[in-house]
C-alpha cells in the first residue's frame, strides 16, 4: 500500500522502461514477480498500461487498512477525490496533504 505522485502518462507494457544497475531496459526484459506481464503485450486493447510513479511513502500489505465507505477502484493508480478516504489515508500515512 503506497501513496505517491503519477510522474508520466501510461503507456503499453512493452515500452515501459526500467533502471538497472544504471542502463535503461524494458521492463520485460527483468526479472519480474508478475511474470504474466507479458500477456497480451502485442495488442493495445488488451495489453497491460504501466506508469511511472514516485513513491512519497509505502507500508506492508499487512498495514493496510479499510473503513466502510473508503473510496475503492480496481486499477493501481487512482486520483483521489473522496474527502473521507482522503482524510483516512493522510492521517494513516502522516503526509500533510493528498488532494
């Protein structure tokens, strides 16, 4: 679970890139936990989109946390509008502002 700013648009997941060790590579070209990434990476309307994220703080899965009316969404970047999760979710993270 992790809070941080979007840093560049989404794009396919074949052109995705990644830093290793200093050179610039695709990230499918990487070791990968998600090693079904892959899936349908030749086809724009079925292929997974990636973005480039900085990261401001993250927590364990196990400190996640969820409260009855918390705003949910499937995808794993989202612009946060809802007040109550927004207030939550500063306060669980100990950053100043998310809106």
């Amino acid at each position: 679970m992790g809070v941080g700013t979007v840093k560049e648009s989404a794009v396919p997941v074949r052109d995705f890139t990644v830093d290793v060790n200093g050179v610039k590579k695709p990230i499918l070209e990487v070791d990968l936990e998600a090693a079904s990434m892959d899936h349908d990476a030749d086809d724009p309307e079925l292929s997974e989109y990636l973005v480039r994220v900085e990261w401001i703080k993250t927590l364990p899965a196990d400190e996640a946390i969820w409260d009855k009316g918390m705003y949910a969404n499937q995808n794993s970047a989202t612009k946060l509008r809802n007040k109550f999760t927004l207030e939550r979710l500063v306060k669980r993270f100990g950053v100043e502002d998310l809106g």
